[in-house]
C-alpha cells in the first residue's frame, strides 16, 4: 500500500519544519507556488497543509497564509536513567508483565506498549506469495528432520546479510532458532547454571529479565545512557566485584531506550570480556533498523576470539508471526547446537524457506529503506504529541533506530498509575517498573512504540495519555 502523495509532502514539509528550514512564525509558501513548485494539484498542497495543521505544526491566519507554530521547534531533554551501584537481584515483575502483554493484543484496546512492526508495509504481500509459491513447489514435507542447524538456504542468506554489520560468519556457524528470545535461551542455559549471575543494562527489554528469572538466574542491572547505552565503566566494577557469568546486551537500538552503543564503547567492552573470559550474548534484533544510511557495526564484528554469541530475528523487521530466529554462536557452536536438539530437534521448514527467500530478493533492501525512514517520521511524530500535550519537564529519547522511545514523567508522577487509568479509557501503555528487577526504580517512566501509523484514534490516544499525565501531576 503506497503512501499519498499529499502526505508524503506533508512529511517532508514537516521535517523542514523540524530542522528549522522553516522557523517558528515563518510563512510557508503559498498553496499556489507550492503546488508549482512541487509539480503537484492545488488540492494535494491544501490536503498537506491541513495534515499539519492537524500535527500541531502550522496554522492558517486569514488572508495571510499558513505560518509554523512556535510548538513545532520545541525539543525534548533525553531521560535522565537512574545511576547506582548494582547489585543481583531475583525477577518479581511477572503478573504485571502478563497483564501488559495481554491487553496489548486485545483489539478492545490501542496499544502504545507493544513492541509490533507496523503492519502497513508492502513486504507483507510479498511473504505471503512467497508462502503460496513454495508450497506448490518446494518439498518441505516428507524430508525427515532437518538439519540441527536450521535450513541450509536461510542460513546462507544470512551470512551474506551478516557483512553489513561487519561480521564475516559462514553459514555453517549459525543456527536457526524460535524467534530471537529463544536464541538468547538458548544462549543462557548453555552457558549459565542456576543461580549463577547475568549483567544486564538497564532499563531491560521486560522479556529478557523473564527469561533470566524463568530459568533461576539473578540479574544484575548495569547503569546505561538513553543515548550510548550500557555504561563500560559501570560494567567494569560490576564485574570486578561479583562472579557475573555471561553479559546480555542490546548495543544498537536499544529495547526500551533506543539507545546505540558507539563503535569506541563496542570495542572497550569486547576487550572487557577478553579480560575476564567471560561471554557476551548481543541481542542485534533491531540492527537493520537504524534511520541513518550505513548499518551499525554490531559488537561481534569486533571480536576475534568466538566470545561474543549475536542473537536476531526477522519478528521486528518482517512479522513476529514467522518465529524465526538465529544465534551466531562463535567458539560455543556445539554447546548450542547440542542444547537446540535437547530443546527442540526440528523446526518447521516452510516459514525458514520462505524468509530466506524474501531476503535473496532486492525488495527486501527496498522494504528496509522504506522501513527506516517511516519509523523515524513517526519517531518525529511522536515528539510532537508528547511536546502539545504531556506535561512540562516531561523527558523523551530520541532513537536513531527501531520503533520504541522511553518517556520519563516528572518525579511526582506514577506511570503504573498512568498505566491502570489509561486503561480505563481503553489505551494500553508499558509501565516503567517492568523493565527492572527492582519494581521501584523506573515508576516514573513508561515505553510507548511509535511502529503502526498515526491515526486520529492513535493521536487521540496519546492526548488521553497526556490529560491523564496532567492530572496525575501535583
């Protein structure tokens, strides 16, 4: 489904407006030398022009024009993350996680919590022809198990795509796994024992600390940076003080900050885990989405020794729906190959065919091109809301990448509290506090996803969101 021209103009018109090529109280140019300019109807100029009035972006002032509205260059300050010193803690947030994950794929509800790619890209038509074409013509049954890697095409698909983010892998030293969460399973229990200790940064992706707690391990949440990420220094003292056994990170686009780690910090921490031996599982499942042209470097193009275990899927890029991931094991290649036959000695063939050939394709690069630059419009979008209506010393992160920003609320403010009243007027949001193991340390924050388009019964979600901010502020 392609994108109207009036509202492709009005993006673009709205990022000039943002970059300040159009300032605060700056006339724009006339419906007329617009629709010239722009080899466009007068008709797709107006339908623009009201598009951001409806953003907040400009006004009409009668008999003069359209002029940019002072709230359209205000900016919001980043999260100031909480640091402490860390320490193990046992995972306690799971009914509240439950409930969170529940309401968020009931249709009775908008949901601003859920962390779902956008479902309005052309890509998903092509995947189901895809689906369609390899079972009148690709054998898939009656083969027996496959291989305990995974299919054999997939995986030399993903070799290729592995060199843009600066790792040489053969297709031999990957294995397939159930979605990336199952690849990061698969990562702890083969390396961790129970009881044993996993470093964490914090805030943390809530399903990474279930997975911690479900398999009896302690967390120990390492201070991070809403713009850099993890902090190496913080990392470094925890690690001289407690037995950590394995590191879990998110370096490039962060879940739920967005953060992205430097090339200089990727590099510290692999000579961190050199120093003291110890592996580093990089959950990259957001890598392909960053807004800016060159892919990241993910943390295992700087390691030589197999130390570091890259964990990804196609759940955030494609659709969650084809439970298809993958570990770039390194020097544990057979503890995780071993421990993915005792989990689950085959997976389904069909949907690993069909992803590996929507990746050989051009239209997947097109798909990813199209991808970044609507996820950082409705990036831009969602600061624009926040700023009209959220309260003032409201905070927000500014993600370079993927589809989630976290919001800081001002001190006096609850956001489990806003979480229950917003679902009261059917808006589901993620409360801060299930992205720690300590309940209380994030209860002034929530995660909003910015993936799905911005309808007016999304927009007015957020107004909701934000009256209900208000009230709750003293």
């Amino acid at each position: 489904m392609s994108t109207p021209i009036y509202k492709k103009l009005s993006e673009q018109l709205a990022d000039q407006i943002r970059q300040g090529i159009y300032k605060t109280s700056e006339k724009l140019p006339s419906v007329r030398n617009l629709a010239k300019q722009q080899g466009v109807s007068v008709s797709t100029v107006l339908m623009s022009y009201n598009t951001l009035e409806d953003w907040g972006l400009i006004e009409v002032k009668p008999k003069s024009g359209y002029y940019v509205k002072a709230l359209a260059n205000k900016t919001l300050a980043p999260p100031n993350i909480q640091q402490s010193t860390p320490s193990p803690n046992d995972v306690t947030t799971s009914q509240l996680v439950m409930a969170v994950m529940r309401d968020s794929s009931d249709p009775r509800y908008i949901s601003l919590g859920a962390a779902i790619p956008a479902n309005d890209f052309p890509i998903l038509h092509q995947i189901k022809k895809v689906f369609a074409q390899i079972v009148r013509s690709e054998k898939f049954l009656g083969i027996g198990y496959d291989s305990t890697k995974g299919c054999e095409s997939l995986r030399r698909q993903l070799a290729r795509r592995a060199v843009d983010s600066g790792i040489l892998v053969s297709p031999e030293n990957i294995v397939i796994t159930a979605g990336c969460q199952g690849a990061i399973g698969l990562c702890l229990r083969t390396l961790c024992q129970p009881g044993d200790i996993v470093a964490v940064e914090t805030p943390s992706y809530y399903g990474l600390l279930q997975l911690i707690e479900s398999l009896g391990l302690k967390a120990i949440e390492i201070p991070s940076d809403s713009v850099t990420g993890m902090s190496i220094e913080a990392l470094k003292l925890a690690l001289e003080q407690w037995p950590i056994k394995a590191i879990l990170s998110v370096p490039s686009f962060s879940n739920p900050v967005g953060a992205l780690m430097p090339d200089k910090n990727k590099q510290q921490l692999v000579e961190l885990i050199y120093e003291y031996n110890i592996p580093l599982i990089e959950d990259d499942i957001y890598g392909d989405l960053g807004y800016s042209e060159q892919r990241p470097k993910a943390v295992k193009a700087f390691d030589t020794k197999g130390q570091v275990l890259l964990c990804s899927s196609v759940s955030k890029v494609l659709e969650p729906q084809l439970g298809l991931g993958w570990v770039m094991p390194g020097k544990y290649l057979e503890q995780i190959e071993y421990e993915r036959f005792l989990s689950s000695s085959s997976h389904f063939r069909l949907p690993q065919l069909a992803v590996a050939e929507i990746l050989s394709r051009g239209s997947y690069d097109r798909h990813l091109r199209l991808a970044r630059e609507t996820y950082r419009q409705r990036r831009d979008r969602l600061s624009d809301l926040i700023c009209q209506y959220f309260p003032e010393n409201t905070r927000l992160s500014n993600p370079q990448g993927g589809f989630v920003s976290w919001l800081q609320l001002p001190d006096q403010t609850n956001a489990t509290q806003l979480y229950l009243q917003a679902k009261k007027q059917g808006v589901i949001i993620a409360p801060g506090e299930i992205f720690s193991s300590n309940p209380k340390k994030y209860r002034h924050s929530i995660r909003l996803s910015y993936a799905s388009e911005w309808t007016k019964d999304r927009e007015n979600a957020i107004r909701v969101l934000g009256k209900l901010a208000r009230e709750l502020t003293p």
